[in-house]
C-alpha cells in the first residue's frame, strides 16, 4: 500500500532545494513511492510561487491536486473545522485547505494511509491545532521524517544519504530562520541529533 501524502508549500519546497541525492531531489524520491496530493491553492498560488527548476513543472503539477468529492466546497469544510471562512489572503490558509484534502480522502473512500506533510510549526500549533488533532485519521509528518520514510522504503536511498539529507534539512530550515534565539538553535541541534539517533535504530533493526 502506498501512502497518500497530503503535501503543503513549506515541505514541498524544502524537499526540493537539492538533487544530489541519487541525482534526484527528495521530493522526486518521494514522489516515486507514495502518491503526492495537494489543494488546488497550494498548487495555482503557493508553490507557483515559491517554484524553483528542480520541482515539477505547472503541467506536472495537476495531476497531484485533489478535487473535493465528500463535501463539495472548501468554504464549507472550513466553517466545519475552523467556524470560519478565511479570505483570500489568509496566511494559512493553503495549510486549511490541505487539511480539508486529507479528511476528504478519509471521508469520501475511507482511505487509509493518509499523511499530512508540512514543515509549518507556527501552522500546526496555531490555526490548525485544534483542528487537525482532532482527527485519528492521518499520521502528521515533517521533512526530517520523509527523509526516515525514503531511508525504509527507497532502495537507492542509502543510509549516507539519509544522514547527509537530515543535515542538509537542518541547514535549509535554519536558513528560514536567520536570527534564531540561541534557544531555539539548540532545539534545531537536538531535533537533528535526534532524527541522527533515529536513523542509526533504523539501520540496526533492518540491517
């Protein structure tokens, strides 16, 4: 079974900054074992424009968005899980209609191995908290646990690979945050000590 991973603008462009992993980026590696969905916002608005030569082209794109099939309307999932219809320059409002995907996919076929995919913490711990945890429905993942996923299932994503894409990761996301609070710099090293000491159990227990 494949995972379905709902994917929103801040993973799908740190996933692909590089293609120096199997001459691919870890979007595309991604792309080859689990199928890619987003809402038709995250694809016409935010990636568009945030798009760089190593992602998939606009025609490319189309074929990853979801149209609603269980409820019709993104306006009406959003007065369901937030009480409230954003406007059309709403922050999170691409991370919203993600959500809307992944519940849909639930709700429409009963579809199971569902992931929502963001790197976006201020999103899952602000706008979408309350409710996107309400849900046990999908597992929720960030870059760093793809980079896990690709080194389990991915036959060419060795294990030198896996260690050098969590430190290539943690440079990414470091350079979103320019003037971290030293705090917060070393909540990044131990986040990426962490995933470091995942990826040795990992290598352990499958040999």
């Amino acid at each position: 079974m494949k995972y379905t991973v709902v994917i929103d603008t801040s993973s799908y462009v740190n996933l692909s900054q590089d293609d120096c992993y199997s001459a691919r980026t870890l979007l595309k590696l991604l792309s080859e074992i689990s199928t890619i969905r987003f809402s038709s916002l995250v694809n016409r608005i935010e990636i568009a424009n945030h798009y760089n030569t190593l992602m998939p082209k606009s025609i490319e794109r189309v074929s990853n968005v979801y149209f609603l099939k269980k409820i019709k309307t993104y306006k009406e999932y959003e007065l369901k899980l937030f009480d409230f219809i954003s406007d059309n320059n709403s922050k999170n409002r691409g991370e919203k209609h993600n959500l809307a995907v992944i519940l849909d996919h639930y709700l429409d076929r009963k579809k199971l191995g569902l992931v929502y995919l963001t790197d976006d913490n201020s999103a899952l711990n602000g706008c979408l908290k309350d409710a996107i945890y309400a849900f046990p429905l999908y597992q929720i993942w960030n870059s760093f646990d793809v980079i896990l996923y690709l080194y389990i299932e991915s036959k060419r994503f060795t294990k030198d690979l896996a260690e050098a894409a969590i430190r290539d990761m943690n440079a990414i996301m470091a350079t979103d945050n320019m003037h971290m609070h030293p705090e917060k710099t070393q909540e990044r090293i131990r986040i990426v000590r962490s995933y470091l000491q995942k990826i040795q159990r990992i290598s352990k227990t499958l040999g």
